[in-house]
C-alpha cells in the first residue's frame, strides 16, 4: 500500500514538473514572438513614416512641377504669339521690299522712256540697289572744264524733271564727277570743286526751272574720288567725266515698318 502510495505522488509530482516545463517554454516561445512581432511593428512604422515623408515631399515635387508646367505652358504661348507676329511682320516687310522693287523698276522704265531720244553715248538708266541712275555724260551737259549746263543737257534735265514732278514720292541725289586729270582753271581750285559745281549748277536748274521741290534734293561732288573706267585711257576718262542723277522711291512706310520691329524689339 505505501509502495503505490509512493508512485502515486511520484507520478504527480513528475506530472506537475512536467507541465510546469511545457508551460515555461511555451512562455519564453510566446515572448520571443511577442518581441519580434513588436521589433517588426516598429520597422513597419518607420517604414510608414518614411513612406509618408516621401508621399509628402512628392507631393511638394508635383505642386512645384505643375507651376513649372504652367508657366512652360505660358511662355510656349506667348513666343507662339511673338512667332506669329514675327511671321505677320515679315510677311509685310517682303510685301513692302517687293512693292518698292516694282516701284522702281516703274520708275525705271518712265525716266528711260522719257530720255530714249538720247543716245547711249551721251547718258544711261539702270537699276543698283534699289535706285535708279542716270548717268550723264559731260558731252551731254558741259564745256570742258565748264558747270554751265548747255541747251541739250537742259533739254535732258527737263524730260528727268517731268517725271519727278508727277511722282512727289522720289528723293533726288545728283553727284558730279571728273577724270583724274588736274583742272587748268581759274574758276575751280581743283576737280573736286569742279564736280561740285556741276551739281549744285543741275540742283539749281531743276529748282527753279523745272520747280523741283528742293527739299527733295541733294548735290554733292566726288570728283575724280568714285571712278567708274580706266584713267589712263581716254575711253575711260570720258566714262568717270558724268554727272549722276540718283533717285529712289521714297522708303517712309517701310522704314516705319522697320523702327516698329526695332522698338518692339527693345
């Protein structure tokens, strides 16, 4: 009986041992798990706030992005806008240029018209930058040496002055010019006096002969200083001894055209 007794409490007590063991490593499992589930809730955290720090400095990248859109946006607006004019001012300035292309070759034609009954020997009209130029020879104008203009350079000088007085829109240029020949005169000091003389001599007559209107004159004298052929010729010689008459289309809408772009462009 005390020998059953004795395996009885044996039995309980390695019972209790037994669980309390269990119960103890259970425990300790329970805890490290409680301890890693805690440490991975904290990384999960920091993770999150991260996250949101990076959500919040998106977000100030997409604010900050579409302001630069909308002023790209803008600024693409505007230069389409400055294209657009720039391309109607263009538009303009060659319908211009070529207005007063055809104005001068108009023009070109009515002051060769009006001379054909002179020879080429004696003046010619042509076209150079823009203007046109009626070359005189001093047989056609002039004694040698002389700035009086005789009956047939007078008889030149009026059928040139009809056609400016019909077309107010023309500035006038007349330039003298000589060989390179000293002059032997007492009347002028050397060939630039000279070639002076002779287109103040021309401004004069078409002022007040022909009545035109002197503010749209100029007269000035190169002398031997713009030579056109060769002075060690004769030929030549005779070419560079003319009186160029210069005229050129008036350019006011043209050059208003043009300061517009320039201020604009300020």
């Amino acid at each position: 009986m005390k020998k059953l007794s004795l395996i009885i409490l044996t039995l309980f007590v390695t019972s209790i041992v037994f669980t309390s063991c269990v119960s103890n490593k259970k425990y300790r499992a329970s805890k490290a798990r409680s301890a890693d589930l805690a440490s991975q809730a904290e990384r999960l955290a920091a993770n999150l706030r991260a996250a949101n720090d990076t959500i919040n400095t998106l977000r100030g990248d997409v604010g900050v992005l579409s302001d630069v859109y909308k002023m790209t946006n803008d600024e693409l607006s505007s230069s389409r806008e400055q294209v657009a004019e720039q391309q109607k001012r263009l538009q303009q300035l060659q319908a211009l240029i070529n207005q007063q292309q055809a104005n001068t070759e108009a023009l070109r034609k009515k002051i060769s018209d009006a001379l054909v009954s002179f020879s080429s020997s004696e003046l010619s009209v042509s076209m150079k930058n823009g203007k046109v130029y009626v070359s005189m020879q001093e047989s056609l104008l002039f004694p040698s040496g002389s700035a009086v203009v005789n009956q047939k350079g007078q008889d030149a000088l009026a059928r040139v002055a009809g056609v400016l007085n019909i077309n107010p829109d023309i500035n006038v240029e007349i330039e003298g010019h000589t060989d390179s020949i000293p002059i032997k005169n007492k009347l002028y000091v050397d060939n630039w006096a000279l070639s002076t003389a002779r287109a103040t001599s021309i401004a004069r007559i078409m002022i007040n002969e022909y009545l035109v209107p002197a503010e749209r004159i100029t007269a000035s004298g190169r002398g031997e200083f713009d030579p056109i052929g060769q002075n060690s010729t004769p030929e030549g010689r005779a070419q560079n001894r003319r009186t160029e008459i210069i005229l050129e289309p008036r350019l006011d809408e043209l050059m208003q055209l043009i300061r517009g772009r320039s201020t604009q462009a300020k």
